[in-house]
C-alpha cells in the first residue's frame, strides 16, 4: 500500500509544472498531488505537506499537522494567482500559534459555556482555556495534533484524507471519537471538505474548518472592504464570554444584517452592543433552515479590486463569522508578514455555539453507531 502510494505520489508529481504562479492560460497543468517533508515535532515524528494542484492551475497546500491549509492559491479576475489565507511558513509557527490558521478545529468548534455539559444525565467538564469557558476543542484540540494522511486514487480530482482518532476522555470529551477529513480540489476551484465522525460512546462532536481568508492577494490589506452575504436572517446575540444567550434574534436593519452584500468595513464601527462585545464581527448566523441537512449556500464573500469571490456552501445550520478581531501583528505568517488587526477572516461552517447546553438549538449529539457528517464548500471564482 505505501509503496504504491509512493509510485502515485511519484507519477502525479511528473505532471505538475508549477504553473500557478504564472498565466493559467499558458500552461495547462495536469491534476497533481505532490507530498514533502514540512517539519518534525519535538518527539520525532515528522510531518507532511501535500500539494494538491487542478486543471485550472489552483494549488492548495496542507500539512497534517492540524489537518491544516497551510495556502491557498486562486486566481484574480485577470488569471492573477495569489495566496488567500493567511498561515506560517513553518511548523515551529503552527506549534505555537494560538490563532488556529487553516486548522481543523474540535472536537467542538467554538465555545462551550463553561467547559460544561450533560449527556444522558452525566455532566462532563472539558478543559476551560478562554476565559472561564471551553473554545475549539481545549488546551490540545485537533488543530495541535498529527493526524494520519491518505491520498485517495479513486478520483479524478487531487483528493486527501486525514484521519484522527481521539482517545477517551481527551480535553474531557466522553467516547473514542474518530474523524476523517477529506479535502478535495475541484475543476471548479472548490477546496471541498468532507467529514465523517464516529464514535463508541455517547459524545458530541461539532468540528470546522478555521481558514483566514483574504481576498486581496496581499495580507498587508484589511479585509474591510470585501463585501459579505450570508444566507441568514438571525444571529444568536452573545454575552461578555461570547456564549450565545438562548435567543435567536433578527438581524434585520442591525450591523448584523448581512442579507445584501455589504462591505465588512462599512458598520464594524457602528455604536452596537453586539459589536462591542466581539469587539467587531465575532457571531453565529443562523442560516436559511429550509434547505437544513442538505448542501446549499451559505455565505459570498467578492473583494472588489481583485474580482475573486468566494462562496461558501455547507450542510451545517450555522456560520460563524469571525473578523480577525484578535489579530494584532504578533503572528508573524507567510514571508515574515505580521498579520495585523483585521487581515484575515473566518466563516466557520458548524453547529451554533454552546449548543450542548441550548436545548433549543439543532443539536450535536452522537451516539455509537451514528456517523457524523459535514460537507462544506469553499468555491472560488472571480467576477
Ligand atoms: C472565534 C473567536 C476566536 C478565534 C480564535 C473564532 O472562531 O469565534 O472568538 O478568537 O476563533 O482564533
């Protein structure tokens, strides 16, 4: 299997040409994975970097460490093509940074009030590490860990499967949870992100994917100016520790009101207590539910000056967007940039957050013999 994994990995190599970084419409690169050595972590172990590459001449990299999208390459609406998330250059960056750059987070994405919640009767305490509350799965969550990487054949597009298995008890989550992550890149300049979780004890489970886009091509720009839509009429209001209270509220002539394109700058700065709170964008959108548990759109984001528009898709009932509040030029990224406040923005698709304790909310339970699944899409295009 590893060797003719290797003569895969070797053959598709012969393909790529590297084309990115130039005029997509000079070349035309074959589909290709391509695997490196990115780094080894303290006890030895080393971790990867695949290099997924289409027709079209997109690139995404990942590293296993963290199940992480280490960059993102796409074009502008002149076949310019550029990096759109924000990262580190190497793995000591991912060991230290607290900032979750492209990572897979969980088990739960985002807060749990308090660390603490009841299943059949049990109340478990995870591992409190935002304040007094949990966040993104604890101190070691699936961002801060090795996971195992498969390439898979059996698809025309560039295609890798990352598989964690989180022991009993871990960051005080009940049950053996097993998560696979499938990024595929498509002709369509979709980065598509598959989940399958299971389980042998009653749990919860609420992973997502914590990319920092920016559209602009250049990390040294805010991401004030490119327009946001999502496909949601509420939000879920939070408190001072950013746990939603148990209300779903109208975001209608609010600066949560995202229904039309709007310019992330245009309102951050309004007089709004939710805004205050975030200290900018820092909340849950509850998305359109008639299509819930099926593949729909989610949310577009267009940056003007370059046209690249990224849209969103997701089968989840909620996005977190979050924008880049806490960035304060201490992570120093890709090219030794230092990511200033607000160069970088995430929309998580996810379970709403604190849901274990909002009986209310669509819930996140699983149970042995379930399978947990996500599919979320992020296409990118120009206008
Ligand atoms: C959360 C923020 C948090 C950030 C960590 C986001 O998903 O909503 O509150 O600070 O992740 O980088």
């Amino acid at each position: 299997m590893m060797r003719s994994c290797i003569i895969y990995l070797a053959t598709l190599s012969l393909f790529y040409t590297g084309a990115c970084q130039t005029n997509r419409k000079a070349q035309t690169p074959m589909p290709s994975m391509t695997k490196t050595v990115f780094g080894k972590l303290p006890d030895g172990r080393e971790v990867y970097q695949y290099t997924l590459t289409n027709q079209a001449g997109c690139k995404v990299q990942i590293i296993n460490y963290g199940a992480t999208v280490r960059s993102l390459y796409v074009p502008d609406r002149n076949g310019k093509i550029e990096d759109v998330v924000l990262g580190y250059d190497n793995l000591q960056g991912y060991i230290d940074g607290t900032a979750y750059f492209g990572a897979i987070v969980g088990r739960y994405g985002n807060r749990i009030g308090k660390g603490r919640f009841q299943l059949d009767g049990k109340t478990y305490q995870l591992t409190i590490n935002d304040g007094e509350n949990h966040l993104h799965g604890g101190k070691v969550g699936f961002n801060k860990v090795l996971w195992d990487a498969t390439v898979i054949r059996d698809t025309d597009n560039p295609c890798l499967r990352l598989q964690y298995v989180s022991p009993d008890g871990e960051e005080g989550y009940p049950g053996t949870v097993t998560l696979k992550v499938t990024y595929t890149l498509t002709e369509k300049n979709e980065v598509r992100i598959d989940y399958e979780g299971t389980t042998d004890k009653p749990t919860i489970l609420n992973p997502t994917h914590h990319s920092y886009f920016n559209l602009t091509g250049a990390f040294t720009n805010t991401i004030l100016g490119h327009l946001l839509l999502i496909e949601a009429n509420d939000f879920t209001p939070v408190d001072e520790g950013l746990i939603p209270l148990d209300l779903i509220m109208s975001a209608e002539g609010t600066p949560m009101d995202f229904h039309n394109a709007t310019a992330i700058g245009a309102r951050i700065s309004n007089q709004d207590e939710q805004l205050a709170i975030g200290k900018g964008y820092d909340h849950n959108w509850v998305l359109t539910r008639k299509f819930e548990n099926r593949i729909r759109k989610a949310a577009e984001l267009y940056e003007p000056a370059s046209g690249r528009l990224l849209t969103v898709f997701t089968d989840q009932p909620g996005l977190q967007f979050y924008s880049g509040n806490f960035l304060d030029g201490t992570a120093k990224g890709k090219n030794g940039i230092a990511y200033q406040h607000r160069t970088g923005l995430c929309l998580e698709a996810q379970a709403f957050p604190d849901t274990p304790n909002k009986p209310r909310f669509p819930q996140v339970t699983l149970r042995p013999g379930q399978i947990y699944r996500q599919t979320t899409i992020y296409q990118f295009s120009t206008r």
